[in-house]
C-alpha cells in the first residue's frame, strides 16, 4: 500500500495528519535536510509528497528530477503564510508540457 507524506511548517501540514498523511514539519533553514529526505520518503514507497510553497521554492533541482518519474508523485502546495504563485507556475508548465500549449 503506498503512503503519502507532507513536508512544511507545522501549522500548514498538520492538518493533513487526519486524512492519514505522514507530515514533516520543516522550515526554510532545514533545505538540505528535505533534499535528503524527499529521496527517503521516495526509497521508503511514499507515492504522494505534498511540499508547500515555502520548502520548496528551495527545492528545484529535486523537484525537477522527480518529475520525470511515475513515483512519488509531488505537488506544491500554498501554506498558511498563503500563496507565493510557485504551485501556479509549476501547474502550468506541467499542463503545457503534457498538452502542448498553455490552456490555462
């Protein structure tokens, strides 16, 4: 069975906890540590890693070489602090790459 994992400040991923969610609280200064343990969570079956904004817009490189695979599946998601626009932008580059053209 796959399991899925959030990665954030722990105000914005608590409340994931109740739909079953494995959270890691992290904060910006801890970029390094969430390299390492997205590639964990990765090795360990997780299929869903939901990171907010904040963590990874520090989170390129790793972000990108996982896109490129089935699994996990990650997706960027705002925190409490609101939006930065970076889960949009990320949306829309995937919708154009898969359907051709920008239909957002």
């Amino acid at each position: 069975m796959y399991k899925m994992a959030v990665i954030g400040d722990r105000e914005s991923v608590l409340i994931f906890k109740a739909f079953g969610a494995d959270i890691f609280s992290a904060d910006k200064e801890e970029v390094l540590k969430n390299k390492r343990l997205i590639n964990q969570l990765a090795s360990e079956g997780y299929a869903i890693i939901l990171i907010t904004e904040q963590v990874a817009e520090h989170l390129s490189e790793v972000l990108e070489h996982f896109s490129k695979e089935p699994l996990p599946a990650i997706s960027v998601i705002p925190s409490l602090d609101g939006s930065l626009g970076l889960a949009e932008r990320i949306m829309k580059k995937n919708v154009e790459r898969a359907v051709g053209m920008n239909i957002l």
